[in-house]
C-alpha cells in the first residue's frame, strides 16, 4: 500500500532495496527498510523515506511463507520493484543467511583472488 508521492518517486526510479526484507506481522506482511526517496514537487507533504510499507498477498501466500519462515529459518527479501498495469508490483524471494564458516571461506576466496590479481598486475610490469 503506497502513497500517491511514493509511486510517483518509484517511477522516477528513486528507489533503493538494498538492506530492506519483509517482516511478517499479525498475519500481514511488512517492508522494511526499503528507501523510496522524497518526491521533491510535492514539498511539505512528501512521504516518510524509509516508513513500513504493508505488502497486499493472499492469505495462502501469507501462510506458506509464514511456514518456511517459521520452521526453516529463511527470510523474506524484496528482489526488485517493477510496474505491471500501473500497478506497483515487489517481487520477493526466500534466503537462508550464510552461516560463520560459509563467511570465512568467502573471505579466504576474495583474498586469494586479490593477491593472484596483484602478482599478476606485478608480472605484465
């Protein structure tokens, strides 16, 4: 559910979903964190930036995500915002976190990467 200046600013593209997910609350699904930037034509009554937006699903939708949430341990990420009729439309999708061990290996790997591309870099001099 949006506001008239946030479809507005949506579709001038001022949008940003990094470090938002959804949040399942009272049998409703929740945005959060989602910065969808000021609408500057409309001046004092512009929209709160980066306020919850409440998400329209069915209620077996709300269900199934609700069960892999709960029992598996995912969470619920928006994946991009497009528009479909002149509707505002958020895709969304389930991730599981990485977990330490997954993190340090990832570490390892872009170190590794790094210091073959700088004796690389040493090599063509």
């Amino acid at each position: 559910m949006l506001l008239g200046t946030e479809v507005k600013s949506l579709r001038a593209h001022r949008v940003n979903l990094r470090d938002s997910y959804a949040r399942i609350k009272n049998g409703e699904i929740f945005l959060q964190g989602v910065h969808i930037g000021a609408y500057a034509p409309a001046g004092q009554f512009t929209h709160a930036e980066l306020r919850p937006r409440k998400l329209l699903l069915h209620r077996r939708e709300i269900d199934r995500l609700w069960g892999r949430v709960r029992e598996r341990g995912y969470s619920i990420v928006p994946l991009k915002i497009y528009f479909k009729d002149g509707r505002a439309k958020v895709e969304i999708g389930l991730a599981k976190g990485k977990h330490l061990y997954d993190k340090r290996e990832a570490i390892a790997r872009k170190t590794n990467r790094r210091e073959i591309e700088r004796m690389l870099k040493q090599r063509n001099r």
